[in-house]
C-alpha cells in the first residue's frame, strides 16, 4: 500500500490520527518519504536550522518540503535532531 493508502485505511480507526500513522510510517516501517509537516518537533527545527523566528506554518512547510523528495523522513529527522542541539549564545 502506498503511504496515503495506509493513511487514509488507519485514520478510519477512531483515535488515530494523521500524525499517529506518519509515525508508524516512519519509524516502524522505514518509509523514505514521509513529511509530517503538523509536526511541532518538525517545524521548530526547520526554523531554528534556518534562522526564522516564526515557526513554518504546515502549508508552508509543505511547500518547502517538496525540494527534498523523494526523501523527506531524513529531512523531518535532522530537523529533529537539531533540537537536541543546544542553543548558541549570542556574544
């Protein structure tokens, strides 16, 4: 099944949602290309990589993500990922 196709056939499921099946897509099954773009970890690291002080909104960042297919889930993990890094004091 494609990635929407296993969207669309879980979120049927009551309590499961968009973001919950973008998980499992991938996480559990290494999906390449899922762009979870209502994801608050997701938009926060796309600004603080690129320097915006105003978080993406998801229709934004759905636009954006288009350049880094078919390859989005590496680019929604390094935007992860730059979180974790602390934040550079301005001197």
């Amino acid at each position: 099944m494609s990635d929407e196709e296993i969207i669309a056939r879980l979120t049927t499921v009551r309590g499961i949602g968009r973001w919950t099946v973008e998980m499992l897509l991938l996480f559990d099954l290494g999906r390449p290309d899922v762009w979870p773009v209502d994801d608050y970890g997701v938009r926060k690291g796309f600004a603080k990589i690129f320097g915006r002080r105003k978080l993406p909104t998801p229709k934004q960042l759905m636009k954006i993500g288009t350049k880094w297919r078919p390859y989005r889930s590496i680019a929604a993990w390094y935007f992860w990922r730059a979180l974790d890094e602390p934040e550079k004091l301005q001197g």
